[in-house]
C-alpha cells in the first residue's frame, strides 16, 4: 500500500498535472487528503487519495490509480 510523505511529486490520473504533497490533511478508511500545490501554477488545493489494497487486480489497480487523485478546492 502507498503511503505518502511530504514532498512527493505525484501526477494526476484525470487532468494530467503535477502535485506536490505538502502537509496532511486527514485521513479516513478510504484513503489520505492532503494540501497540495499544482506545479503548474503554484495554486493550493486538496487532493484525495485512495487507498488501495494490495490484494486487487492489476484491472482493479489501473482503475483505481487513474481516478486516483480527485481535486478539491
């Protein structure tokens, strides 16, 4: 399972922008929300991201990571 950590560089599944993780926001049984900053224009946003179990499919995988990442304002 991925664990983020302060820093990471990570691309959406959606849009195709870059994230930069900055602090934690809160975490729930389905995955993580952090404060992140768009590359691209250095604005601030949320984003979710899902947990997903080690024990699905590569089908289940793909899936989950390219809605991944859902942005919030």
């Amino acid at each position: 399972m991925f664990f983020p950590k302060v820093g990471t560089i990570l691309q959406s599944g959606t849009d195709r922008q870059l994230y930069c993780l900055e602090q934690p926001i809160g975490e729930g049984e389905q995955g993580f929300v952090w404060q992140a900053r768009r590359l691209e224009d250095e604005s601030l946003v949320a984003l979710k991201l899902v947990k997903i179990p080690p024990y699905t499919t590569p089908e289940e995988r793909t899936r989950a990571h390219l809605g991944q990442m859902e942005e919030a304002l």
